[in-house]
C-alpha cells in the first residue's frame, strides 16, 4: 500500500475536513494514523509561517525606524 499517495490526497484537504473524514472511519487505525500525521504537517507549516512572521516583522520595524538620537542622519543637512 502505498500512504504516500494517501497523504498527498489528504494534503489538499483543509484540517477540518481531515479531522471530520478521521472521525467519520476511527476504527481504520492506519488511516486514523495517516490523518493526524497530515493534520500534525499542515499544524507545523502554520506554526513554522507565524514564527517567520514575527521575525519579518521586528526585520521590518527596524529597517523602518528614524534614526537614533546618537546616529546622525545620512543625508544633506540645512544649517
């Protein structure tokens, strides 16, 4: 048998339809199984984009902060 190709099928799923389609067949322990693995996959790459998320956000601030009150400006100045 090949789960691979099962995963993949259920990869197109969203996670409320794996969780109802799991439920819907709880006594096939293997498709039991290969259900949450997809659910567990799917969780990870959500989890993984929030991380990266916050890591581009503070990238952001901080390319768009004003200067520092120590850094002078890069630029021409009217005295």
């Amino acid at each position: 048998m090949n789960y691979n190709k099962i995963m993949k099928r259920l990869t197109v799923l969203d996670i409320e339809d794996i969780v109802a389609l799991r439920e819907a067949h709880k006594n096939d322990h293997e498709f039991w199984m290969l259900c949450n693995n997809v659910i567990h996959d799917k969780n990870s790459i959500i989890r993984e984009a929030q991380m990266e998320g916050y890591i581009d956000e503070l990238l952001e601030s901080k390319k768009n902060a004003p200067d520092g009150a120590a850094t002078p400006s890069q630029g021409n100045e009217t005295r």
